[in-house]
C-alpha cells in the first residue's frame, strides 16, 4: 500500500495527475535493448499508443476499476458477525488490452482484474462460485482460512469442473491489501489469461481517510511464447498516461498495488518527482518504507 500527501504536484492550480502507469512493449524492452539508449526508452513519442480500445465491448473500464470496491450483499449472522457474501462467475471472453490487440481471456465476472473484493477484518465471507468457463477453475484467496476452503487441487473440493459450482466461506483476516487468483493447474497459465482480483481487508479502526484506488499491475503473453508483450495497469496498457487520474493538492492518496504479472518474477512502481511510504502487504499501520520513490514487487506481492 502507497500512502503520501501530494502524491503528484504538477503545479496545476488545484488538481494533479498521476500518469505514465501501464508501458507497453515486447519483452526486449521489458528486458532492456541493448542496442536502444536509455534517452530513445524514455522519449515521449515511444510512450503512446494508437487508437481507443473499446471499453463498453471490453465490459470494463481501467479508470473504473480504480475505485470500484465490491463489498457484497451484506447481513447478520446469527451471532451478530457481519456476513458478506459475493457472487464469482468463471467465464471465458475476449478483451481488448490496447488498441486492436485482443487476448483470448479467463475471467471471473467478465472482466480482468476481477472485482475487487472488500470487507472488514472479522467478517464472515461467502463466495458463491460458479465455473461457466471451458475449463477446470478455484478461487484462491490470500490471507488465513480452514484448509478445505483453500482453493488449490487437493485441498477440500479442489478443482471446479465446467458447470459447476462451490461456496467458499471463511472469516477474512489478517487485514491488509490481498489478493485472490485461480490456483488450477497449470498455475502459471491460469493466472496469466486473466484469473485473479484484489482482496483489500480493512483493520477494524480503519485507516485515516483518503483518496484510494487500488492497481493490478499485469502483463500479457499474446503469442503464447511465454513472455509478455503488454504490461499494464489494470490490464490497458499505457491507459493513464492517455487518461490521467485526477488528485487534489493536499489531499491524502492512498494506493493498493498488487503484482501479478506471470513470467517476470519482479515488477517495479516508480513515480517521476514525488515520494510515497510503503506499507507491504498492507498488513501493518506503520510504513515498512518511508520516503521512496520506486518499490520493488515479486510476483503475488502486494502493498
């Protein structure tokens, strides 16, 4: 989790942008060319892209997606737990992730990430899942949960077969800034066409209020050669250099950033001009990190 007063300060009267998240490119650049200057890397004109992609075709909207925090159908139990429980959907469908370039997905609930699921330390989570896909599915989620609801083959119902369904339940703690993903196997084929979400626990006190969004940050093999050739945020590549987020000067931002990038086992946030704090894992009210301005992520890391 990224937490800073004047995140950005563009010198824009009262509003800044945060921009430059989600490059584009072949894994040579992801790599680093040899033969390409760091200057050539960084000139603006090689930081665009072409075109619109289609969000109402995609079902989603990266700018969305942002602050868009799923917190169930709510009611009691009987013990005066609070229950949430959500609706997960496995289906297949193309996306568009830059413009004219389409990855033949896995999702759950139509999108990718998928919904970002949040609730409160303590509270009893139900997952009603049902696999609508073209192949086996789980949902594994990050955090502490009995061994049969663990989402991974083997383990309780294992894999959920093609018209299928199961219910996941289990009482969501630590608090912190999760993650849940596919765990069928293969696992790294799973995870790369687009099975996974954030799963934000919030402590029972809360944290101070602020502007919050959260940020997947993934890549797409769309030649199936097992690099990838789009890195994004929230899966359009270069998205917010083209629409930036709007911030007020002064006010309090907080990010949930997520790494789930397949087949690069570490991926970078970096802000140009700017400092944040870094909570990892979001499981801790004090910073891990003070005053950075580039953090490291392995793959499943979050913060």
């Amino acid at each position: 989790m990224l937490l800073r007063r004047d995140l950005l300060r563009l010198g824009l009267g009262s509003v800044a942008s945060l921009i430059g998240l989600g490059l584009v490119g072949d894994s040579s650049q992801a790599q680093g060319d040899s033969d390409q200057s760091h200057e050539d890397a960084h000139h603006p004109n090689n930081m665009q892209l072409v075109g619109e992609v289609d969000n109402e075709a995609n079902g989603f909207d990266p700018l969305d997606i942002l602050v868009d925090w799923d917190y169930g159908t709510v009611s009691q139990l009987e013990n005066g737990q609070t229950l949430r429980e959500y609706a997960m959907v496995a289906v297949d469908k193309e996306i568009e992730i830059a413009p004219g370039i389409f990855f033949p997905a896995w999702t759950y609930n139509g999108r990718v990430p998928g919904p970002t699921i949040r609730c409160t330390e303590g509270d009893r989570i139900r997952i009603h899942f049902v696999n609508a896909g073209s192949h086996p599915h789980t949902i594994h989620f990050h955090g502490i949960h009995p061994y049969e609801m663990d989402g991974v083959p083997g383990a309780g119902p294992g894999e959920i077969d093609p018209g299928e369904s199961f219910i996941y339940e289990f009482d969501a703690e630590p608090f912190g800034c999760h993650l849940y993903h596919c765990h069928a196997i293969p696992l790294k084929r799973h995870i790369h066409k687009g099975l996974y979400g954030a799963f934000i626990v919030d402590p029972k006190e809360g944290r101070p209020p602020a502007r919050e969004f959260v940020m997947v940050m993934n890549g797409f093999d769309t030649n199936f050669d097992g690099d990838n050739e789009i890195y994004a945020v929230n899966t359009v590549g270069h998205v917010y250099a083209r629409r930036p987020i709007p911030l007020k000067t002064d006010e309090l931002a907080r990010i949930y950033l997520i790494n789930i990038t397949e087949f690069d086992p570490i991926n970078s946030f970096h802000l140009h001009a700017e400092f944040f704090n870094y909570y990892d894992h979001g499981t801790t009210l004090e910073p891990t990190l003070r005053t950075v301005d580039t953090i490291m992520q392995c793959q499943a890391q979050r913060g």
